[in-house]
C-alpha cells in the first residue's frame, strides 16, 4: 500500500520501495545474484529515503512508462522525470545513488 506522508519514506516503505525498485530491476534487466540486488535496492532505499515514497514510486513508473533505456537507471538518470512528479521532488535528479 502506498502511503503520502508528507515528507520523507520511513523504514514500514521498504516493502513499496522494493516493489517500484523491482519493477525497475526487472524493466532495465539489472543483473546480478539475488543478495547483490538486494543491496543495490537497499542503497537506493537510503539513497532515496528523503524523498515521499509516492513521489519515488510515481517516478520510477515514469521512467518505465516514458524512458526507455537499456541500462538500469542511476540516479542521475532521474532528472528524466515528468515535470509532475519533479514538481514534489526537484531535488531527486540530485540524488547520488
């Protein structure tokens, strides 16, 4: 279940997040063992923990939906995002991931 708090994703996201970040692993064929994609979603959970989790989950259907790529998308990749979700999280085309 997605959630707006308002503010930034909590540890109880982890779950959502690792739906959305799935759904961009599986997307962009992010390769590895199941334990190295689990630390991968983990470091952009922390990455991106800052940000709303709607707003994270909106932007990465976005760069399904609009975007496609042949790579898995760092987070310098997100600045692609439609504006409409920019509009709640400018900031995450900064994201160092």
């Amino acid at each position: 279940m997605i959630r707006w708090n308002g503010g930034r994703m909590v540890d109880a996201d982890v779950v959502a997040f690792q739906g959305a970040f799935n759904l961009l692993a599986t997307t962009f064929r992010l390769y590895g063992t199941k334990s190295d994609k689990e630390l991968v979603c983990d470091s952009y959970f922390k990455a991106l923990r800052r940000f709303p989790l709607a707003v994270v989950v909106k932007a990465a259907e976005d760069l399904v939906a609009k975007h496609p790529a042949r790579s898995f998308p760092l987070g310098s990749g997100l600045d692609r995002v439609d504006a409409t979700t920019r509009g709640d999280a400018r900031d995450l085309k900064a994201c160092a991931c």
